[in-house]
C-alpha cells in the first residue's frame, strides 16, 4: 500500500523502513507520523449481463456475519473488455474477484496461478491477486459436491451419478464428484461427442462412462444433475424414465426458476428428492470466501433467505 509503514520489527528496522531524512530512530509509538491508509478491501464479481447477479447479496451476508471489513459489488465488463476491466480493478486496490457468464474461460487464461480444479475445468470462476500473481480457482464442483453432500444429506460414495451436459458446468464438477468415490460416473450429452471429449481429457483420473441420452437405455442412477442450460431454455432431455433409481434426487444447477423443465421431468418419473442449485451458489461463494480471507462463513441462513420454492 503507498504511503504505509510497517510497523514491525526491531525499533532500529523500523527506523530503516522510514523514508530517507526521517530516519531518527523513533520508537513504534511514534510511527503514526506516517498512516497507513484505511481502506477496504475491495471485491467485484464480473459478468455480461450483471444485475440479476446474487453474489453481492451473498458475500455481503458472509461478510456481515463473520465481522470482515470488505466492499463487494458487480460490474459488468464490456464483451470485448473483460481483461481491460478487470486489470484495471486491480490497479485500483481490487483484491480479488469472481468471474461469471461469460468471462470463466478468459478469467482462466489471464490467471498465471491456475488451481488444479481451474485447469481441469479450463475455466476459473475465482480469482485473487497477489502483487503481479492472478491466483485462479474455480470452486464450483466443489460448491455442488458440499451442497450435495453436507446441506441434501447425499453421501456420494458408493452412489450412481449422471451429469447431463457437457460444457463448462459439467467439466468443473467432474474431479470434485469423483474425488467422493461413487461407484459410478456418467455423462450424457445432446452431442455425443462433447461427452466422448470429456472421457479423454479425463482418462488419467477416473473411469467415466460417455454418450448421448440415447446410451441411457438401461442404466439408473441414484443422483441425476442437470448441467446443461436447459433450465433457462424451457426445453426437456431426451431421458428415459427409468434414469431414476427409487429414491434418487434430481438436481437441477440453475437456481431462483421453480420446477424447471428437468426437475419437471424427474417429478413425472416419480422422483420426490428435489433439488436447484441455489445450494451450490452459495457453497461456491463460501469456497472463495474462504480462499480470500481465511474465515469459513455459515451458508445454511444465506441458502434460506435466497431459496425460491420449486413449485
Ligand atoms: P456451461 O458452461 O454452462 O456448461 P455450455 O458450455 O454452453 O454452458 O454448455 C451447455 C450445455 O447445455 C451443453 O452440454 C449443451 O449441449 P450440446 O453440447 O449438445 O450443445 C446443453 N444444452 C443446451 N441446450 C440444450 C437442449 N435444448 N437440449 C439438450 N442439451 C442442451
């Protein structure tokens, strides 16, 4: 920060940190000649478009509730202007950022510190900055996997898991759905060929088994989740039925849209275990939360305030 001292040290360090001809030797009590300038900490989620964004909403809850000193809002980046944006909110004090549709791919390949979980999802949807070092994350699979498993009372270990998609959505919760051992992974695609990419690029970490809807004939799984954009769309999946184990829970990563079309669909197959992916929101933002300032925030008030009933 210009024009801060660090008070830290031994009195003559101290002394020595001092700019030249004020060096006499005072003691800490007297650093305060020279103040450190209080400013917040400041945060931003970028997107195009940006104002339905829940992020400032979230992070104000999380900041609120565990007493951080942060400022957080949305801007909207030109569609042509997301690294000029964002470099310039870093010049200006920013400490770091989310990033949303459709920046997660640029955000990744500006970063010159990518996490393993950012480079397997060749997407990050957090970034923080350390002096000239873009730190990128991307917490989203991680944000499903503790919504799943800690809020919807999933266990993945052991269970059948489909992902229906197979764009970004689908690419960043693969390792993190894996990392919880379930017995089996699949993937089911309007275009067959994303999913069969996506088999390949993660050959070296798990067995997952690829198709088109078509290839579901047969098969059931205990946690269905939908990963395409259908929930904006209005438009069904091609699934058959007989996808749903007896007990499963659907899961639908759009939130804030009521019974969704695929949620919809699962209600039609019997399904009562019913989930959007308000959950996921939230837990991602907590992840970031975490990974920017060290403080573990509560989600369940955050998820309640912002769940919109699934009717
Ligand atoms: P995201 O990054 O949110 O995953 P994306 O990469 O654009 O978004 O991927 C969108 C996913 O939704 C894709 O899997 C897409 O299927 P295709 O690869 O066949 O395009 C899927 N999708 C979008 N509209 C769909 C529809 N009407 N029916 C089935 N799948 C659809």
């Amino acid at each position: 920060m210009v024009g801060a001292l660090h008070c830290t040290g031994t009195p003559t360090e101290q002394a020595h940190a001092q700019p030249e001809g004020l060096r006499d030797n005072r003691p800490l009590s007297r650093c305060l000649w020279y103040p450190k300038p209080l400013m917040t900490d400041r945060y931003a989620v970028f997107g195009h478009p940006i104002a339905h964004s829940k992020s400032p909403l979230i992070h104000g809850l999380f900041a609120q509730a565990t007493g951080q000193a942060l400022e957080y809002t949305a801007i909207e980046a030109p569609l042509e202007g997301f690294r000029d944006t964002l470099l310039a909110f870093r010049a200006a004090g920013g400490r770091g950022a989310n990033v949303t549709l459709p920046f997660k791919l640029q955000a990744f390949e500006l970063a010159t510190h990518p996490s393993e979980a950012a480079r397997m999802a060749g997407a990050a949807n957090a970034l923080k900055f350390d002096g000239e070092r873009i730190l990128a994350e991307n917490f989203d699979g991680m944000g499903l996997v503790n919504d799943l498993q800690r809020n919807l009372g999933v266990a993945l270990a052991g269970k059948r898991v489909l992902l229906c998609g197979a764009g970004g959505a689908t690419r960043g919760a693969i390792l993190p759905i894996a990392a919880e051992k379930p017995a089996l992974m699949a993937v089911a695609n309007r275009t067959a060929a994303k999913a069969h990419a996506l088999q390949a690029d993660f050959a070296n970490h798990l067995a997952l088994h690829t198709g088109g809807y078509e290839d579901l004939g047969g098969m059931t799984f205990d946690v269905v989740i939908n990963a395409t954009s259908t929930g904006l769309s209005q438009d069904r999946l091609p699934l058959p039925p007989d996808v749903f184990a007896r007990d499963a829970l659907a899961y639908d990563m759009v939130y804030g849209k009521g019974l969704t079309p695929f949620l919809q669909q699962a209600t039609e197959a019997g399904v009562d275990r019913l989930a959007d992916g308000v959950g996921m929101l939230v837990e991602q933002a907590a992840e970031a939360f975490v990974w920017w300032r060290g403080v573990r925030p509560d989600t369940r008030t955050v998820i309640d305030r912002l769940t919109v009933p699934l009717t």
